[in-house]
C-alpha cells in the first residue's frame, strides 16, 4: 500500500492550523535545555549506552504505515527494555496539525514522528525536530540514497533519518501496448505519440491520467523535466516557475492535456481503480512505492503490469525525481531522546527493519538492501516475474539534486487545486495556472515573515 502518496490529496481548512511564523522558532523546545534546538547533551555514546541499558524505556511513536507495528515488534524483540507504543495520529496534514499544535503548546507532541519530505523544512525552522550533527550523526550520509539524504537536509542540516523514498516509475500495462503494437516509450515525445495512438484506437481511454488537486505530484513531474521553483536560504525564500525545466513540464503538459490524452480527474478513488482495472488508462507515473497499491487495489490484473524508467526529455539522458517519501524524526520536546534516536537510527539502517518495512509498502531508502544482490533479483509474480527492484533501484540512482521544498510546503499544497489545479481541469495554459500559485504562494510567505526573493 502506498503510504506517502494517498494522503497527499487536497487538504482543505488547514491553512489556519497549518500557518508556520517565525515566531515559533523561539518555541520549538519543550524540555531539558532552553536553547532552542538544544539536543539536551545527547552523544552517540549515550543513544548506544541506551540499547545496551537495562533500564525501562517507553517512547511514543506518530506514524500512519500500515503494519508498522511488525516492524516495531523485530526493534522490542532485541531491545526488549524499550517499549515503542505506535500511535497513527492521521496522515499526512492530519498529523501535521497535530503536531504543530503540539510545537505550539510547547507539549504534547510524541518521542518519534513520521515526517514526509515535503514538509520537514517546516518542522526544521520551527527547531521542533533534532538535527542529527547536534547529537553526533551528521555522518550518515552513506547510509542512505542521495536523494533521501538531500530531503532531510534543510539549510546545510540534517533533521531525521531517511526512512523511505519513492523514485519515479512508469508503470505500465503490457498487454494494452502488445494489442496496440507500440513500444514502452523511452522519452516524452516517444510517450506523447503513445497517448495518441491510444486515444485514436478508443477515444475514451487515456494513457494515464493527473489530478487537478495534487500539488506532489505536478512538483515531481516538474523536478523530472529539471526544474527547480523553490529555493530556500534561512528565511530567504524563492519561488519561480519560469525556470527552463518547469517551461519544459509545462509545454509537455500543455499537449497532453489540450489534446486530451491524459484524463485530468481525481485519483485515489473507486474510479481511479476501475480506470486502471478496464484498461481505460494504460500507465500509471508514480513513487516506486505503488506495487502494493496496485496489487490490493486491482488484484484482478496480476501479470499484466511492468515497470520502467520514466520518460526522458533527451534520449539517452535519464533524469529522475522523487514522488512521496518520508523521514523518521525525533521530537525536541521529548525527554527520551537517546531511545527515540536509538530506535529511529535502527529503522532505517538495520537490514531486517528495513526488509520489514517494504513489506509494509515502503521503498528503501538505505543503500545497503538497494545493492544487496538478493533483493535486487526478486521475481515479482504479479508484474509478470520482473525484476521490479532493479527498475526501482535504477530510478533512484538517477533522481537528479537540487531540488528544495518551502518551509511552508503543506500551506502550499493546500492551495494548489484551487490555483495551478484550474488551468489543469480548464485545460488552458499550465504556466499562467503555475503563476497564480506562485502569487498566492509569495503573499502567504511574506504574511507569515519570510524574505521572499525577487
């Protein structure tokens, strides 16, 4: 099941709760020291004196992964002195608004949360979350893919512990291209003639289809065709959809939906699956994560699907980005942080957690399972007996850097639908929808106190 997508479905009403000022940043710690961002003394000795302790530990854990709690018994099992009780406070905005409220209040908020990228920088400028150098663990880098690494980077720091990612991948329908007799397209123009022939052949399909109200996923798209309209410097903040790569996205899209060869319409719905399920749409662009979502979704299409790269815009130069993802952080308010930060550092580098959880629906983003040789040539029965990890693993390596998020992403996002949303569902042109977004972007971030770039 996919566990960092689905949630990310328009979020309306949240702007007033969701509302980041600076003035937090003087509130982010609850306990121990009163500097802000203090990690109260934590060392690597004492997070490694902690597994080793006898002494009785419980930590509250936020996180909506479905069957986590599996995981959670493997860390119980060898440290049974640390009890992790599994809270799933809401996805996505629902428990951000919880725990803002939390930071707010100055109590409240769990040991652990399950942070998505995009919205980390918020947490991060508030100092409600640890940054892993003040404890020791700014070291890590290796540890993890380098597109996780650069999403809990937030200013040159680091402020959780990437616990999985969700590289672009092209799934596909093999038999709606074997019928039509065209190949798997290689770049955007091999997809758009693609799209064409599958609507010449039936004009009620499509080749895939965008929502109108999900702001994640037009970023991913656009970060794939090289753009990058958010830039953050400290309070400094950017945004700019006139850039190259955004233009190129935007000029793609602009044909894709003019011509109506993808359908523009709500996902993550009864007749989103049904789509998918009658064959009205042959493709779904998505995180490496939506094997699971596909299998309990539409179980009835086993051995029918394949995965690919993504399309590029130049042949031969593969150019990837991520689409959902999340990190494993700890709270500042907790007074147990050597446990939580044991406990998060064993999630997402201890091989049988991370095995686990991508039972659970989630793609690594530890490179040790991505270069381990047996998981890498898992046969997957229901896309036919490929080898889907090496596709995914392949997508990763070629997520391109650079791309930043605004400290105010989850208010961003929120509006989304009901700006650049427009110009996909009245199909008129994409990039005068990208500049109302941008306005009402720029106004909300000077309101909130940020220096908004020229």
């Amino acid at each position: 099941m996919n566990t960092t997508r689905a949630r990310l479905q328009r979020s309306t009403g949240i702007a007033a709760t969701l509302a980041l000022t600076l003035g937090l940043a003087a509130c982010g710690g609850g306990d121990g020291d009163d500097t802000p961002g203090s990690a109260d003394g934590v060392t690597v000795a004492d997070i490694d004196a902690v597994l080793e302790s006898d002494e009785e530990v419980t930590i509250e854990y936020w996180t909506w992964v479905p069957d986590i709690q599996d995981t959670v018994d493997l860390f119980e099992e060898t440290y049974p002195h640390i009890t992790v009780n599994v809270t799933n406070a809401g996805q996505s905005a629902d428990q951000y608004t919880k725990l803002q409220n939390a930071v707010k209040a100055g109590s409240g908020a769990p040991d652990v949360a399950q942070i998505e990228y995009f919205a980390l920088p918020q947490f991060a400028l508030s100092e409600a979350v640890v940054p892993l150098s003040e404890v020791g663990l700014g070291d890590l880098e290796g540890e993890y893919a380098a597109s996780a690494w650069d999403q809990v980077s937030v200013s040159g720091a680091q402020y959780g512990f990437p616990q999985d990612t969700g590289p672009m991948v092209m799934f596909y329908r093999e038999d709606i291209l074997a019928d039509l007799g065209v190949e798997v397209p290689e770049t955007w123009d091999d997809f758009v003639e693609v799209a064409r022939a599958i609507k010449a052949d039936n004009p009620d399909n499509y080749i895939t289809s965008i929502d109108p109200g999900d702001a994640g996923g037009v970023d991913s798209l656009i970060w794939q065709a090289g753009g990058r309209p958010f830039s953050v410097d400290g309070t400094t903040v950017g945004v700019d959809f006139t850039d190259e790569g955004t233009q190129q996205w935007t000029e793609l899209y602009d044909t894709l939906v003019q011509e109506e060869l993808v359908d523009v319409t709500a996902g993550w719905n009864d007749a989103f699956w049904r789509s998918f399920a009658d064959g009205k749409y042959a493709m779904w662009l998505t995180g490496a994560w939506a094997p699971g979502s596909i299998r309990n979704n539409i179980p009835t299409s086993e051995g029918l699907w394949r995965a690919a790269p993504m399309p590029t815009y130049e042949a031969g130069t593969p150019m990837n980005a991520e689409n959902g993802g999340s990190a494993i952080t700890v709270m500042q308010q907790s007074d147990k942080k050597a446990a939580a930060l044991a406990f998060a550092r064993w999630m997402t580098t201890s091989p049988e957690a991370v095995l686990s959880q991508s039972q659970a629906g989630l793609f690594p983003a530890t490179t040790g399972i991505m270069e381990d040789p047996e998981f890498l040539g898992t046969e997957d029965p229901f896309f036919g007996n490929q080898k889907t990890n090496e596709v995914f693993v392949e997508a990763s390596q070629s997520v391109s850097s650079g791309w930043q998020y605004l400290p105010f992403q989850v208010y961003a996002n929120s509006v989304f639908g009901d700006t650049a949303g427009q110009a996909l569902s009245n199909a008129t042109p994409l990039a005068d929808g990208l500049q109302t977004w941008q306005d009402e972007a720029v106004s909300y971030g000077a309101g909130q106190g940020f220096t908004m770039a020229d």
